[in-house]
C-alpha cells in the first residue's frame, strides 16, 4: 500500500479483480455512456485494493475534472448499493407519462395541421392547432410545445410555405421544350455557334435616409428601418456557361424594344463573328422573333432573327434556363442589399461582371435527358 494517499473515508472503494477488469474494458471500448465512464474511472482511482492506486478525492478532483460531490455519490452507490448498481441506469421510481398524441390522436393532428387553415387566418399556428384539437375531442388538453415536439418529430412545419414552380402532369409540350433545352446542354463547346441564354429580372432601387452603424466587435452592422424608394431598375443577363462569361444589361424598362435592342448587341458587339447563336430563354410573351420588328426596319429584323437558333423552356419550367440560375448569384453576391440608385446599380454589377468573367466562372449542369426519364418520369405521357 506504499505511496497511495489513503484516508479514512465513511465509503472505503475497495474491488475485485473480476470488478477492476470489468472497468478497464469499459474504458477501452468507449461506448458506454460518457457518465458511465466517468464513474468507472473514479472507482479505479479510489480503488485501496492491493492492484488499485487509492487515490485522494482531491486528486481524482484535479485529474478527472470532476466535483467531490460526484465522487462522495459514486463510493457511497457502490458500498449501499453494489458494483452493479453504480454503473446502471437508476430505476425511474414514479411511472412514465402517457404520450398525449400516439397512434390515432397524432394521425387526427398531422392531418389537421396538412389541412386548410381556419377563415380568416394564412396558416396553421401552433397556438390555433392547440384549441383545435381540444375542440375537435382529438385530445382533453395539450400545450403549444407538446404540438410543436409532434409535429417536429414527423417533419411538417405548417408555419411555413414555400413558392415553388409546380410543372403539370403528364404533358407532352412541357417534356418536348424540356428534352429539347436539355439536349442542347449536351452539345459540345463550339465558338461558331456559342450557346447563350438570356433571363431577366428587377431591382428596387432604395435609398437610406440615415446613415448607418458600421459592425463593431460583438455588434452586427445596423441600418435603420426608414427608407426612401427611387422607382425600379430592370435586369437583362446574358450568360454563356461554356465559355464562362455573363453581361448584365440595366435598362429602365422591360419592353419588346428593350429586349431587342439587347439581342442585337448579343449579335453584334458580344458575338459579332459568331455564326449562329444557340439563344435559350423561357416563354415570356416578349422572348420571341416579333419584338425585333418592332424594334427595327423588316430587313435588319430578319437578318437577327437568322443569327440566332431559338430555344424555350417549356412553361413552367424556367429553372432549365442557365440564365436563372445566374440571376441567383448575382442575387446573393451583388444585389442582397439596399442599392440607391440606377448608376450605383450599373457600377456594382460591372464589378461583380469583371470578377466572374475574369475567373470565367462556368456552369457545371449535371442534369440530362436520361435522369429527367427517370426522376421527372409523371411528367411523360402514359404510351
């Protein structure tokens, strides 16, 4: 017992060899429980025991860094109690609550929380979904957190709605224009003929009225709540995936003769020894060959219909256009922010513009006729 900081001690830890092999596994495996292995490591130090080491509750304290308090309970379990006890879970002494929504009761919940909320209210509330249940005889009682936990538990979060673009079922135009984009996607790159597709959007432009409170240690940035708006820009992207360059077009107004005029710069200033421009856009009433005539005599109408090769998504399916996808990152890396005003729009996206284009940032699109046959398969016709 030479060198063990022995004291007297109410609960002496004194154990087996059987008991002490039965720690050391324990601790190798790692896999009890993290308590578990706490405890079992305190009985090895506190052990007296001629194989044990009998350290002093003070240094169990420092090299374990546990409380005394945790060790006075682990010695006196294992003297009142047994070996067996300090390392098993303790015996609930009261029985468990009875679940209020199981089976049944929870089928009614998830059905009513999928169902249409009440007149006069946008959405299912946990708080709406409380007294319903109460008042339908679902259940006698139940708390805003116990529907919250129900619900969480099957993944259905009625406080929230996503837009979303819902393609029809089973139509053969959509999955026509969709094979059709998709098979264009797989052509090899080609400068004669560079595939280009074309989206647009819309920035509000608004102003601050006071001026904001840069980031500080610990504090995020603030802007005040006021603003002042300066009217609307419209957005025009021309992105070419394959070889990783994208120009935005701000104008004032979305019109046929504004996206005339941008096709005709796509021709003839972007592009100009191009053969013929693979174009793919979405259905927009202005996205078609007629707004270059009234935008420009017959003759030079007709020669920029001939530079270019048109291709639609179909509708509702706008998210095959590349162009759209660009727009996002432009959403997020440029325009996520209060811009005041039509030049201040121009500058940032032309930086933003530089930097892509000077990384020739591409598309990687992963998505091909065989995978839409498959995943995208309630959309083809039954044969």
């Amino acid at each position: 017992m030479a060198g063990k900081d022995i004291s007297v001690k109410k609960y002496v830890v004194r154990l087996s060899a059987g008991e002490r092999e039965h720690l050391q596994a324990l601790i190798r495996k790692g896999k009890s429980p993290a308590k578990r292995l706490l405890k079992a490591r305190i009985l090895l130090k506190a052990d007296v025991s001629e194989a044990g080491e009998g350290w002093s509750d003070s240094r169990i304290i420092q090299a374990l860094d546990t409380s005394a308090s945790m060790i006075y309970r682990v010695r006196k379990q294992l003297v009142e109690e047994g070996f067996e006890a300090v390392l098993s879970r303790k015996r609930r002494m009261t029985p468990p609550v009875a679940a209020i929504f199981d089976g049944e009761k929870e089928a009614k919940l998830i059905a009513l929380a999928c169902s249409e909320p009440p007149k006069g209210r946008a959405r299912w509330t946990l708080r709406l979904l409380e007294s319903k249940v109460v008042e339908l005889g679902i259940v006698e009682r139940a708390s805003d957190s116990t529907i919250g936990r129900t619900l969480k538990k099957t993944g259905l979060k009625p406080h929230r709605r996503q837009c979303w673009v819902i393609p029809p079922k089973a139509n053969s135009a959509f999955v026509a224009a969709m094979e059709d984009v998709l098979a264009v996607y797989t052509r090899p790159h080609n400068a004669d003929y560079p595939l280009v597709c074309l989206d647009e959007t819309s920035k509000q432009l608004i102003a601050e009225t006071r001026t904001p409170i840069p980031m500080k240690r610990g504090r995020a940035a603030r802007i005040d709540y006021e603003y002042e708006r300066n009217g609307t820009a419209n957005l025009f992207m021309l992105f070419a995936p394959l070889e990783g360059w994208r120009h935005v077009e701000v104008t004032d107004r979305h019109t046929a003769v504004d996206y005339a005029h941008v096709l005709k710069d796509l021709a003839d200033r972007h592009f100009p020894y191009a053969k013929t421009i693979v174009l793919v856009q979405d259905n927009l009433n202005i996205h078609s060959r007629a707004s270059l005539y009234e935008a420009f005599p017959a003759a030079e109408a007709r020669r920029l219909v001939e530079r270019f090769e048109w291709h639609y998504t179909p509708k509702h399916g706008s998210w095959l256009d590349l162009a759209e996808s660009e727009l996002g990152v432009l959403s997020a890396q440029c325009l996520d922010r209060r811009i005041p005003d039509k030049q201040t729009l121009i500058e940032e996206i032309a930086a933003w513009e530089h930097d892509r284009n000077a990384n020739h940032t591409k598309a990687d699109w992963q998505f091909t006729t065989q995978s839409a046959r498959v995943k995208l398969k309630y959309l083809y016709p039954s044969i």
